[in-house]
C-alpha cells in the first residue's frame, strides 16, 4: 500500500518538474518570438541564449529535484519493504503453530474415525463371510449336478459317436472299393494310353536316331575324306621326286593343251 | 656376229626359261661388258669376259651365262653396250608369260623339260613365272592370259571325293 503510494508521489513529482519546466520554456519562447521584430539580431541571439541558459539551469534544477524525490522515494521503499517482510515473517511463525495445531486435532479425529470404521468393517466381512460360503456351497452342489448331467451328456454322445463311426467306417469301405474299382479301369485306360504314346514316342526318336545316324556318318565320312586328303597330300608331297613332279606338271600341262586352253 | 637383239635374246633362251633367271643374268652379262669393254685391257673381247665371268662366284646363273658364248658377248660394243642391254630388258619384258604353281621348287633340269615343252607346244619364246605352292600336292596350276587354270592333284582329290567312302561302305557290306 504505501509503496504504491510512494511510486505514485514521485511519479507525481516528476511530472510537475516536467510541467513546470515546458511552461517556463513556452514562455520564453512567446517573449522571444514577440520581440523578434522589435529587437535586432544581436538582441535576439543574446535573448535566445539567455533563455536557453534559464530552461536549461530550469531543466537540471527540475531533475536534481527528481533525483532527490527518486531517492527518498526509494529509501522509503526499503524501509516499508523490510517492515513487510518482518510482519510477513510473524504472520509466517504464527500460522506455522496455527496449523501443527489443527493437525494434532484433525489427526486424533482421524484415528478416532478410523478405528469406528475398522471395527464397522469386520463386522461386514464377518457377515459376508458366512453369506460367501453359503453361496459358495450352492455353487458347488450346482456344479456336481452339472457335472453328473455332463458325463451323461458325454456317455450318450459317445455312444451316438460309436454309432455315427461305426456308419461312417462302413460308408468308407464301400467309397473305398468304388475308389478301387474305378482306379483300376483308370489305371487300365492310363496304361494304353501311356503305351500308345510311347509307341508314338519311339517312332519319333527312331526317326530321329536315323536322322543323327545319317548325318553323323555323313560327318565321319567328311572327316575320313579329310584325313585321307591329307595323309595322300602330305605323302605325295614329301615322299614324290622332283622329276615325278616335274612329269605330273607337264602332264598337267599337257592335258590343258589337250583341252586347247595353252 | 649378231647385230639385233632378238638374235641375242634366241640364244639367251636356249639356256633360260624362267623370268627370275633370265632377269638376273642379264644383269650378270650388263656388269661383265660393262667392266670388260670399258677397261684398259687389250684383247678379244669373248676371252675377257670369260675370264671376268670365271673370277666372280660360281653359280648356275654365271654357267649359263658363260654358255650364252661368243656371239652374244661379240655383238656388244663400247658405243652400243648401254642402248642393247636396255633393249633387250625391254624385249624380255614383252615376252609371253606362263605363271605355274608347283609344288616344289624346280631344279634347272626340270626347268628345261617344262620350259621346252612349253616352247614347243606354246610359244616358241615363252618364259615361266615359277611359284611355289605346297597346296598343289602334285600337277600344277597355271595362269595363262590372265586366267587361272588349275590342274593339280588337290582339285582331282576334290573330284574324287566320295570315292573313299563308296568303297569303305562297299567294304562294311
């Protein structure tokens, strides 16, 4: 409360010093102006100095006041903060002692609360203890007759399931000698089927083996032709004289003429 | 004495048949009347060469040239030497050429059985062109005007062929 007080006052102070000095500088201002046609230049200069030196001596006069009002305002600040904080500290210790009080109180008023209630609730698990195995020998007769209903149930399932087996194995044996019997005249169709289209398989690869045959042969044939080429070439033209060969050009030459071509 | 250079050229190829020999001993024959008929030596010009001829190596080349004789070294002067040996290159290269392929390289007697059938049935101044051509196997192969001729032992292998197999077949049966 007084801080906002203290910060409003100088506030306050501030903005009169401030006033105080727009006023006095507005003044000389309308003085200046409203000689400037009667007075001359060097009048005008001093006057216009001299009012700049009183706005100024004005102006600082203005602000040491409102450093002054500033630091008193502060000191006061301080010593209305440092009351504060002792009465915060007092109000602080005695709500402290207020409060272990009232949790003394509060805490032997719970035990108290407690106990009446815990004695209440045994009394109530004591009751539904009696009321749970009443019910709890309920459920088991009702799960002995259940169960004795079942194996019945069970017996006679079983026997309905020997019975349904029993048809079932039948219905099994003759699909399976249906199975059988048709599997046999398949396996017989598959039999001529397959020995008919190996017949046709041999004859194709009959064919084809003549074919392979023929062209081989004519391969081997080649290659002895070549090799019988080669050794003769090889023979003659190693092991033949000079003057055998020089006859066989000259009979070559000889049948060229005879052939009119020389 | 021979005057004309087809006169010369007669008796060059009594001894010469192929163009390779003929073209290096004409050059042999240009050296030695070169060096005989221009030095300072006296005497028949025949004895000179000879004598030249027989101090260089002995080939065939140099024998055949020593057989050409006396009317072909005659027939070449001082004056005329230069003027003939270019004539008579001139002359050979106008000659009729027979090319053969043969399988093996030919010795001189067997140039002369060829060369002289060939002059006989052909062209009496026909020259050979030898190759050797070991594909031939025997026979030979020629070109004449141009055109190849082929009359080796591989084309009539060729010809045959099938033969070997009919009769291996025959044999099988």
């Amino acid at each position: 409360m007084n801080i906002e007080f203290l910060g409003l006052e100088i506030l306050i102070g501030v903005f009169v010093g401030v006033l105080i000095a727009a006023i006095v500088v507005l003044i000389m201002h309308i003085r200046t102006t409203s000689q400037m046609s009667k007075l001359t230049l060097p009048a005008y200069e001093y006057a216009m100095k001299k009012a700049e030196y009183d706005a100024e001596s004005i102006v600082s006069a203005a602000k040491k006041r409102a450093r002054e009002i500033i630091a008193d305002a502060e000191k006061e600040g301080h010593k209305a903060i440092s009351g504060y904080t002792n009465q915060a500290a007092e109000i602080h210790k005695k709500y402290r002692e207020v409060i272990a009080i009232q949790t003394d109180s509060i805490g032997q008023a719970l035990h108290k609360a407690s106990d009446v209630q815990v004695q209440a609730l045994e009394k109530v698990i004591a009751s539904a203890d009696g009321i749970i195995k009443g019910e709890q020998k309920k459920i088991l007769d009702s799960v002995a007759g259940t169960s004795k209903h079942m194996a019945q149930m069970a017996e006679e399932a079983q026997k309905k399931a020997q019975g349904t087996m029993e048809g079932l194995q039948q219905s099994i044996d003759e699909a399976g000698k249906k199975i059988q019997v048709q599997l046999e005249r398949a396996e017989k169709k598959g039999e001529e089927k397959l020995e008919k289209h190996l017949d046709s398989l041999q004859s194709v690869a009959d064919a084809h083996i003549d074919k392979y045959e023929a062209s081989r042969k004519k391969l081997v044939d080649a290659h002895i032709e070549q090799l019988v080429e080669a050794v003769a070439m090889k023979v003659l033209h190693t092991k033949l004289p000079v003057t055998e060969h020089t006859s066989l050009a000259r009979e070559a030459l000889e049948e060229a003429k005879s052939k009119h071509i020389l | 004495m021979i005057h004309d250079v087809q006169g010369v050229l007669d008796l060059i190829q009594k001894n010469t048949y192929t163009v390779g020999d003929m073209s290096r001993r004409v050059g042999i024959l240009r050296e030695c009347l070169e060096t005989v008929l221009f030095s300072d030596e006296t005497g028949p010009v025949t004895d000179r060469c000879v004598a030249h001829l027989q101090s260089l190596q002995a080939s065939s080349d140099v024998d055949a040239v020593i057989a050409w004789g006396a009317e072909v070294y005659e027939s070449f002067s001082q004056s005329t030497v230069s003027e003939k040996i270019i004539a008579l290159q001139k002359t050979i290269e106008s000659l009729p050429v027979l090319t053969l392929y043969v399988p093996v390289p030919f010795a001189d007697a067997e140039l002369a059985v060829v060369g002289e059938w060939c002059r006989e049935h052909c062209d009496p101044h026909i020259v050979l062109d030898m190759h050797i051509e070991p594909e031939v196997v025997g026979g030979c192969g020629f070109v004449w005007h141009d055109v190849y001729h082929e009359f080796s032992l591989k084309s009539r292998m060729h010809e045959q062929r099938g033969v070997v197999t009919e009769l291996l077949s025959a044999y099988e049966k």
